[in-house]
C-alpha cells in the first residue's frame, strides 16, 4: 500500500469534527424547545453546513481505495475491514440499542439490535454503505472503467444519484405509498442505505485517487474559483432550506451533493498548500473511526446529565460541552481499547504507523509554480 497523501489528514480532521459537532447541536435542539425563531433558524442553518461530513467519509474511503490500490485490491483486504471495520458496527450497533433501551419496555433491547443491524437505524449505518462500496469497487474497476470514458461515467453516476434523492427528497410516502404496512421505515431504509444514494461521491473519489497529480493540478489551475463554488453550493442548501423547497435535515438531501464535494475540493487545496500538516491534525484523523462510532453514545450521556439544568445553561454552552466531552471521551475510550488485544474489534484500529507521502504534492506544486 502507497503512502497515505497528507491531503487525507485534512479532510478526515474536518469531517469527524464536523459530525461531532452537528450532532451537538442536535442534542441542543433535543433539550431545548425553542420553537420557531431567529436562533432555530441559525440552529438548524449551522446543522446543514456540517452536512458534509458522512459523504465526506464515503469519498474519503474510495479515493484511499483507488489511490492505493489501482489495479487490484490486495489479500486479505476484506478479512482486514470486516475485523476492524464492520465487527466494531455490529458491537456499537449492539451497545446503542443497549444504553436506548434503559428504562423501556421489556423486548425494546431485541426490537432496537434488529433495527439497527438491519436497517440502519443509528450511526453506524455508514459502514454498511461503505462496504457495499468495498464490493462494489473491483466490478465498476473491472466492468465500467476499463470500457467507459470517465466523463461518461461521472455523468451517468450524478445523473442516478441526482434522480435516486429526488424521488425521496420530493415525493411523500404518505401520499403515494399509504398501502405499505410500514411505509415511513422503509422510506428512511431505502433514502440511505442502498449505495444509489451515495454514487457520485464514489465514482468522483475514484477518479481523483486514481489521478491524484492530475486531480491536484486541476485544483490549483482553478484555486480561485474552489473558495467561490464552495460558499455558492453552502448559499444554494440554506436557501432550499429557508424556502421550504426541502425541509428534512441529513446528508441524503439532493442539493448536499455539489456542496459535500466542493467542501472535499477546497479542503484538498488548502492541505496541498500546507508544508507540514500539524500533528493535532494527524491525531484527530487517526481517531476519526472511534470517535466517529463512540461519541453518539456519550451524547446519550451528556444529554441525560444536561436535561436538568436547561435553565441554568445556555444552548450554545450546551454545544460546546457535547461537542468537547464527546469528542475527548472518544479519544480517551479507542486509545485505552486498543491497548487490549481485543481492543481493535470494538471501536476499529488507530493507525498510527501511516506514512504520509508529500513528493507528489510538491512535484505538482513545483509544476503549478
């Protein structure tokens, strides 16, 4: 496997902070019943600019993938992401049903496991999309790449992913789909979790790991336009909000497209720009995984905790102390476990013996110049 780009660093750095944070602010409006106001408005607006960060990862995972690997896929590369991947899914999966089912009826336990193991019903749902990626990959390397021109692909890839969102985005299941007998879980199933939904990010990754330096010079050819885009796209989600055109806040929301991959572009041409990516950076990056899964379950905590002195503490307070506890929580927890030998397969592997590789970066720098 070739050495991780630094640019990675960066982008993994902002999309768990970003995660983290936005559920924060979730957990506030949870606590507060503040109604409609101005400060939901601001609320509900900084949820959306942190919508990035679950796509974030799937395009994150896939340029990895292509990156490194550009021909084939190495040995035992399943075995390795169904042990510290999908294993630590299935036990996260299990302890948020546990720690949601305190204090409810008897059975809750059973209903809330098959829920979340079988339809996604918490976090960690991600990875299941992430693997069908993983299996998805050597076919379209196979079947598509070797036969298609790249343009035709991106296109006909945004074109099915642009259609697949619409249909959930602006048709309502109460309306055309009343005859189901449960008609609003498998609209949520099928929003999310079957790889249509996420496609572009997967092929636009692709394509960018498997042409890194070209990839890397179009971003500094066109730098001045990367910051406008990215603020255009941000501007474009919070308007479809405030109209009411889409209502539902998460990442599956049509117009997260455009936006999710400006945000990835601008971020890989700030970290290009960089001449050592800091060693909080790299940190944060190497714990993503665990905090990723572990601080959901510490919110349940915080908020349980918080719930009794709404008056005393501001909502943004509120914010910053899940946001904060959460996040070091997590830290604390994947660093102690991976001490034990067991350790990887509940909260996923700190990687801390990966090289970063800048050569290529500074050749097409020296290029740019």
């Amino acid at each position: 496997m070739k050495p991780v780009v630094k640019e990675i660093f960066l982008l993994r750095f902002v999309a768990c902070l970003g995660i983290v944070f936005m559920h924060g602010v979730t957990l506030a409006l949870d606590i507060y019943d503040i109604g409609e106001s101005p400060l939901l408005v601001v609320l509900t607006s900084i949820q959306l600019a942190f919508m990035f960060g679950t796509p974030l990862f799937i395009f994150i995972s896939e340029f990895v993938i292509a990156y490194s690997y550009p021909d084939h896929l190495p040995k035992k590369f399943y075995e390795k992401r169904f042990k510290y991947i999908f294993v630590p899914f299935l036990f996260i999966g299990i302890l948020d049903a546990a720690l949601h089912s305190i204090g409810t009826n008897s059975g809750e336990f059973e209903k809330k496991v098959i829920l979340n193991l079988f339809e996604g019903d918490f976090h960690g749902y991600f990875i299941v999309i992430i693997f069908q990626f993983y299996f998805l990959h050597p076919l379209f390397v196979k079947y598509i790449v070797s036969k298609y021109p790249a343009y035709k692909v991106m296109i006909t890839a945004f074109l099915i992913n642009f259609g697949y969102l619409a249909f959930f985005n602006f048709l309502d299941p109460y309306e055309y789909f009343y005859y189901l007998p449960y008609a609003e879980l498998e609209w949520s199933v099928l929003n999310k979790m079957p790889f249509p939904a996420w496609l572009a990010y997967f092929v636009t990754a692709y394509y960018c790991g498997r042409n890194y330096e070209v990839f890397l010079s179009l971003l500094h050819r066109f730098r001045y336009q990367l910051f406008v885009i990215c603020l255009c796209t941000l501007s474009f989600l919070l308007t479809i909000q405030l109209w009411g055109f889409i209502t539902e806040i998460h990442s599956k929301r049509i117009d997260v497209i455009l936006y999710t991959l400006s945000v990835a572009f601008f971020l890989f041409y700030i970290a290009s720009k960089m001449q050592g990516m800091p060693s909080f950076i790299i940190f944060i990056s190497r714990y993503s995984f665990g905090i990723y899964l572990l601080h959901p379950l510490f919110n349940i905590l915080v908020k349980s905790f918080l719930t009794n002195y709404v008056g005393k503490f501001s909502i943004f307070f509120v914010v910053f102390i899940s946001f904060f506890f959460s996040t070091i929580s997590s830290i604390c927890v994947t660093y102690l476990l991976n001490k034990w030998k067991f350790g990887a397969y509940l909260v996923g592997q700190v990687h801390l013996d990966e090289k970063i590789s800048v050569s290529k970066a500074k050749q097409v720098l020296k290029q740019r110049s």
